[in-house]
C-alpha cells in the first residue's frame, strides 16, 4: 500500500528531471560558499561564512542543504543547519533573479553553554554571471533565529 504513492511520485517526477535535463545540462547542480552579516533577536550582528549546494529538480526549482557558521561577539557562536528550496526566475543575459526559503536547525554556543532551536526564513537575490559556469550572488534573506542576513557568494555550476 506504502509503495504507490512512492510510485506515483516516482512517474511525476522522472518527466520532469529529464526535461530540465534537457533544458540546461550545466545547470543541474551548483555549489556556492558564502560570506555576509545576520542579526539575532537579541545579539548583536554577527559575521557569516558558510556553504551551499542544490540541485535542480525541474525548470528553476532548485533544493538543496546549507550549512553557515555564525561568528559572535565575545564567545557567541551558531551554526544553521537548513533545507533550502529555491526557484531561479529566467535568465536575464547575465542576471537570474530568484527566490528561496526553508527551515532547519540552529545550534548555539556561548561560553560552556548550548542549545538548539528551529530556523526558518526567505528572501531573495540575484545571480550574476561571469563565466558560463562561475556567478556572483547577492540575497537577502528575514526569518526567525536569524531574524534578518545580507549575504554574498560566489558560485559554481555544474
């Protein structure tokens, strides 16, 4: 009985992983390090570095895992842990615009002391060629823990 909605979603989902393939064959995977600034409810801002990766699963619709290591004040450190879900708008020459949110997971450090709590937000950026292969992304992103992030990267398709 479990088995025929794995079906189902099996037959929805091949078409449509053939046709993007078909679409942009050095596009279906991109890797991005990332550098930029988030604020916490209550701290000050911190300094971000971090990586992503996703890959397109139809059209512009894109998922994928990050991971951003949150430098603090003093010993203030976190790090988030979270599933992306992305959608590139058209190809404009050289600039994409896109959309992307998700949730996941936030550890936070500070002195001998941790926790963990939920992650979530969305925004949105652009992307802007410089090679075939290699961009330049700026985004924006409001959510919860952080509340807001500015971040920039550079990245790599495949």
């Amino acid at each position: 009985m479990r088995s025929i909605p794995a079906a189902i979603i099996v037959v929805l989902c091949v078409p449509a992983m053939a046709q993007a393939r078909q679409d942009r064959q050095e596009d279906r995977a991109q890797i991005r390090g990332l550098f930029g600034s988030a604020a916490f409810f209550e701290s000050q801002t911190h300094k971000t570095v971090g990586a992503t990766i996703d890959f397109r699963l139809a059209g512009g619709l894109r998922l994928g895992p990050e991971l951003i290591y949150h430098i603090g004040p003093d010993q203030d450190r976190d790090i988030t842990s979270t599933a992306l879900v992305s959608y590139d708008f058209r190809r404009l020459k050289r600039v994409t615009p896109f959309v992307t949110g998700g949730v996941g997971l936030l550890h936070h450090t500070e002195g001998r002391g941790s926790s963990n709590s939920l992650t979530a937000g969305g925004g949105g950026g652009l992307k802007f060629a410089i090679t075939q292969r290699l961009f330049v992304a700026g985004e924006v992103r409001a959510g919860w823990e952080p509340i807001a992030r500015a971040m920039v990267g550079i990245g790599y398709r495949f």
